[in-house]
C-alpha cells in the first residue's frame, strides 16, 4: 500500500474526530436550547442518572459543585476518558490481527492444525472476551459501590494489564489455551464503562453533563475507529522490521499500565460512608432472564438480542470471510474494520439525533434494521471493493440506529424506577450475543459464508419483531387516549 493510502486512513480518523467534537458541541447546545424555551424541565432530566450509593451528596448550590469540579480537574478525568477509551477499542483491535494469528503457520499461534480447528480457536478468542465481561461487568458495579470508583478502575487496569501480558506471553510460547485464559482475563475487567462513567458524572457540575456524556460516547466511538488501526498496522512488519504479532497488544499494555499511574496520581475521590451491609454478588444470567417478564419490554429484548447477534455474528466474522474467499490481506481487513468505526461514529454522534427527532422511534428503527439486513446480506454478495465499503459504513450507521431506537423504545416502555435495570439489559444483551456469536459460528465453520448470512437472518427477524413491538406500543397507547376520553376524571388525574 502507497503512502497516499497510509495517509488517507489517518485523515478519515481525523475527520472523524473533528466531526464527533462538533456534534458533541451541536447536541449541547440543542439540549440547552431546549431547557430555554421550555422552562418547565428540570434540567437534568436528560442527563444519564447514575445509582445514588456512593454518589457525591447534592449540595443544591452550584458553587459547591464547581468547587468539586475544579478540586479533581481536566487533568485528574483524563484517565478515565482513556479507560473508556481502551474498553473500546480492545473489541476492534483483535479482529484484523487475530486473523494472522489463528490461522497463519509461520507467524500464528497454530504450527498445525486443521481449518476446523483454527476456526474453532478464532470463535474462542472473540467469544470468551465477551462472555467474560458479561459476567464480570456486574461484579465491577457492585465493586464499585461497595469500594469506591477509583479502587475499582484501578482493579481494572491492574485486570486489563493482566491479561494482555497473558496474551503477549501466550504468543512468545504459542500456547493456544494461555491465549484464551488471557482474552477471559482481559474480559472480566474490561466492564469498566459504567464505572467510569459514574466516576466522571459524580464529580461534574449538572450544567455540564450534557457535554461530558457527548465526550464519553466520542471516547466509544472513538475506540472503535482507532483500535482496527492498532491491532493491523502495528502488527505489519512491513511497514517496520520489529512489528510482529505481539506489538499491538504491548503497545495497549503500556499504555494500560501508563494510564493506570495518571490514575493514581492525579484523580481525587471524595470520601464517602461506605454501603452498610455485605456486598451483593449479582447473577447476571438471572437479571438477564427477568427482565423479559416485564410485559412491556418483552419482545423489544428479543428484538435487540436478535439484531446483536445479527451485527455481533457480522462484526465478528466479515474480515475472516472476505479473507478466505476474496482475498484480503491484513491491511484491507484493517480498513474495512475502521470504516465500520466510522460508521458506528456517525451513527452515535450525529445521525441518530437526527433520525429520532423526525421519525418516530418505531420506524426509525424498523427502517434502519431494514437497510442493516441488505446491508448484511450485500456483503457477502458483492464482488467489488469500493460497494463492500459503501455497505460496512452504511451497515455500520443503521446498526448505530436500530441499537439507539431499541434502548429507548425499551425505556419508554417502563417507570423510572426500573430505567437502570433496562440500560443493564440492553449491556447484558450486547455481552452475551457477542460471546455466543463467536463461539457457535466458529465451532460450526468461521471462514465460510455461514456466519454473514445467519447475521442477515438475524437482523432481519429483528426487523419482524420490531414491527410488531411498534403496532402492539401503538395500540396500547391507542387504548389507553381512549380509555381517558372516556374517563375525564382521570385524565384530569394524570
């Protein structure tokens, strides 16, 4: 590859950056524009609310909040910017240079073995990654409460850390099982978004929010971008002698362990009483399978787990199909990855703002599943490059969409006192799909069309259900204007 094509993948990122900034700016002052012409919201009714244990005690008066904010500082929240950051992009980093790994002989893990197994292993490593941070992340909430957050990020790391010296361990000796104990351990301490982000929210004035969550979802967004750019070129000896395999996993390590020293040193935590009683141990299979008894989120649940194991059985696995039947190299598995960060960018920074303020959610959301199956379905069908790229990004963007419009739709669908429990769901849902996709299409065959067209399938049953989840929610809500004409006593009541 040319230096104008090295250059044109650092100027996307850039643009990309640039483009996330200012929409974080635009949706600031949407929401700010909002509160003035419509006095009577609170004005943290749009900010994420996070548990109350634990938590900063509120003041009420603004002098003291930004006395807070001024004690910890820029500098003391850019680590925690940076473990969001890290979080991300060690989902996207792994797939272009996991590739070489499982499957090359010369420079891979495997000497020999058959293609069934290699993609067996391929399915292992991606899989137990986020079968592990299913279960882990849980544990780190209430880690989190019980202990304080900066204790727990700091687990985190240390976690983190771990586990890619495992995995760069593993590579050294070509130990196949090391490598997977590695990738659970990386896992188990990579739910560290939560945590994170409440650390950042507690010690944030309520003015401010709005623009401190847009920097959190320009750090996910990021991520996603950045870590397909790690992973493929740092591991391109071509491009410089001593790149192998293991660089983009030391290179994340340092800067692990370099992130988790600006920790220590510069973030404050105010004391605060800790949770009387013991600390809870969730069970996250059992959160998981209550929350599809609340009637009105539950074909909403089986929609989005549907369409994450549809985008997560795609994400997984396009960069291994396109390599054993089109002929991809390294480098182009990188570039297509990173487009497909470009997309989920655009999607959570700009176009799905846009998208729930002129169409209703429901549609919103049955179109973008719509376009996400063909979406799915021409990747596997296309013989040309430039159409391939076209179809990741837009794939990548209703994907962004359809996720967006789901997780709303569900939050709409319940009380106040149940919105963490949905926002826990739709994380769950994402972990687990994500592991299961990986693990099943890799036992059954990786490297063939299987798991492209079963993602088609996936995202377009989604589809159906999310059509019928948006007839039955607007039937309801029918009945209930109905059942208040009829009733003026309680709609004067409500």
């Amino acid at each position: 590859m040319d230096s104008g094509s090295y250059l044109f993948e650092f100027f996307g990122v850039a643009c990309t950056m640039a483009v996330a900034v200012g929409q974080v700016r635009s949706l600031e002052r949407r929401l700010i524009g909002r509160r003035r012409h419509n006095p009577s919201t609170p004005r943290d009714s749009r900010c994420v609310r996070m548990p109350a244990r634990g938590r900063l005690p509120p003041t009420g008066l603004p002098g003291v909040e930004k006395a807070i904010m001024r004690k910890n500082g820029l500098a003391s929240l850019i680590p925690l910017y940076f473990i969001i950051l890290i979080d991300n992009l060690s989902v996207s980093l792994i797939i272009p240079v996991l590739i070489p790994i499982s499957y090359d002989a010369h420079i891979g893990i495997m000497r020999s073995a058959e293609t069934s197994t290699r993609d067996l292993f391929y399915g292992l490593a991606i899989g137990s990654y986020s079968l592990a941070m299913f279960l882990g992340a849980p544990l780190l909430g209430s880690l989190s409460d019980h202990f304080r957050r900066k204790k727990t990020l700091t687990l985190c790391l240390l976690g983190l850390a771990l586990g890619y010296a495992l995995t760069i361990t593993a590579l050294v000796r070509r130990d196949v099982t090391l490598f997977v104990v590695g990738r659970v351990v990386g896992g188990l301490f990579s739910g560290s978004l939560p945590v994170a982000q409440a650390a950042i929210l507690d010690v944030t004035p309520k003015e401010r929010r709005v623009n401190v969550i847009g920097l959190i979802m320009f750090c996910v967004s990021t991520g996603y971008v950045v870590g397909p750019l790690i992973g493929g070129y740092l591991s391109d000896s071509s491009l410089v002698s001593w790149f192998s395999l293991r660089t983009p996993f030391v290179f994340v390590a340092g800067v692990t362990v370099l992130n988790l020293l600006i920790l220590l040193l510069t973030y404050r935590e105010e004391p605060a009483p800790r949770p009387a009683g013991r600390m809870a141990f969730p069970n996250p299979v059992k959160h998981l399978m209550e929350s599809f008894t609340f009637p009105g989120v539950r074909v909403l649940c089986g929609a989005l787990l549907l369409m994450s194991l549809g985008w997560t059985a795609f994400f997984q696995f396009i960069g291994l199909y396109l390599t054993a039947n089109q002929g991809f190299d390294q480098r182009a598995v990188t570039n297509l990855i990173s487009v497909v960060g470009v997309g989920l960018a655009a999607a959570f920074l700009s176009l799905v703002p846009l998208s729930m303020k002129y169409l209703k959610p429901r549609i919103a959301v049955a179109g973008a599943l719509a376009v996400m199956t063909v979406c799915i379905a021409g990747t596997a069908l296309t013989g040309s490059k430039a159409v391939l790229y076209v179809l990741c990004l837009v794939g990548a963007a209703t994907y962004g969409i359809s996720y967006s419009g789901l997780v709303g739709m569900m939050s709409g669908a319940v009380d106040d006192s149940h919105q963490g429990s949905v926002m826990g769901t739709a994380g769950a849902i994402a972990a687990i799909s994500a592991g299961a996709s990986g693990v099943v299409f890799g036992a059954v065959s990786g490297s063939n069309s299987v798991p492209v067209f079963s993602a088609a399938a996936f995202a377009f049953l989604a589809f159906v259900l999310s059509a019928v989840a948006g007839r039955s929610a607007g039937g309801s809500a029918k009945e209930a204007q109905e059942e208040n004409a009829d009733d003026p006593d309680r709609t004067s009541a409500l």
